[in-house]
C-alpha cells in the first residue's frame, strides 16, 4: 500500500503539467477550416461523413455558437434577374419550388431587372440594411442563412 502511496505522490506532479495541444489559426486554415465563420454546430457533422478524424481539429479551430453573434432581420428579399436566373441553378430552385413561402412572409423574391442574384436584409422599415451576394449559394445554405439571419 506504501508503494501505491509512494507511486501517486511521485506520478501526480508530472501528470499535472501536461498541457492539452491547442492549434493555432494558421494552422486551422491549413488543415482547411476558418476559425472566423466555423460554427462548432458543423463539427458535430462530420460523422455523417465518416470523417470523425477530423473532428478534434475542427472543434479547436471552431466558434461556439453563443459566440457568433449577428443581427436578426424582419425581412430579406431575394433579389434575381429572370434572364439570369438559369446561369445560378440553385438559386433558380430556390425560387422556382417557391422556398421562400416556408419563412411565412420574411423572405421574398423580388425580380430585379441585370441584377445577380443577393439577399437584401431589410429592418422594420424596410431600410435595406446589408446586402449579400448568394450567386455561388446552394438551397440548403440559402435556407440556413435565412433560419439564422432572421427573426
């Protein structure tokens, strides 16, 4: 039992300076993740893929989520062009399988002649108060960005 004893006393203070491995942000770009937009939400994922491997990196190089704050809208209007409309074929399911009426009224299309194809994020008012391009969005991105970035 002494030798139990002796054993902790001598084992303990080396265990206590080992310092868990932190990843830098260079590093995280490296390994193919931005530090500044992962949400740790994301990481929970990749098992879906069967890239648990990853998972660690990830969840060092992510943001928590009550850390990514962001101002919520009223409203958001999809800007498109009609006759641009087919060169952004997500965007163009997104508006043609009308998507947009599952946000009850906070999300409308709006055909702008020439313009391609963005979200202007509107206040009360309808003072357009940020305005993203989405030319290269899918329609799931689409529709997470419209459950986060509204009220």
């Amino acid at each position: 039992m002494w030798v139990l004893l002796l054993l902790a006393a001598v084992i303990s203070p080396g265990f206590s300076q080992i310092e868990e491995y932190k990843i830098d942000v260079d590093e995280c770009k490296t390994a193919g993740f931005n530090p500044e937009t992962l949400k740790c939400g994301l990481c929970e994922r990749l098992s879906d893929y069967h890239l648990e491997t990853l998972m660690s990196d990830c969840q060092q190089c992510c943001m928590k989520e009550e850390e990514f704050k962001h101002n919520k809208y009223p409203i958001a209007i999809l800007e498109v062009c009609e006759c641009n409309l087919a060169r952004f074929p997500q965007v163009q399911a997104f508006v043609h399988k009308d998507m947009a009426s599952q946000f009850g009224g906070k999300v409308r299309v709006k055909h702008v002649r020439g313009v391609r194809p963005q979200v202007a994020l509107k206040d009360a008012d309808f003072k357009t108060m940020e305005t993203l391009s989405v030319e290269k969005w899918d329609t799931d991105t689409l529709i997470d960005f419209f459950n986060q970035w509204l009220e």
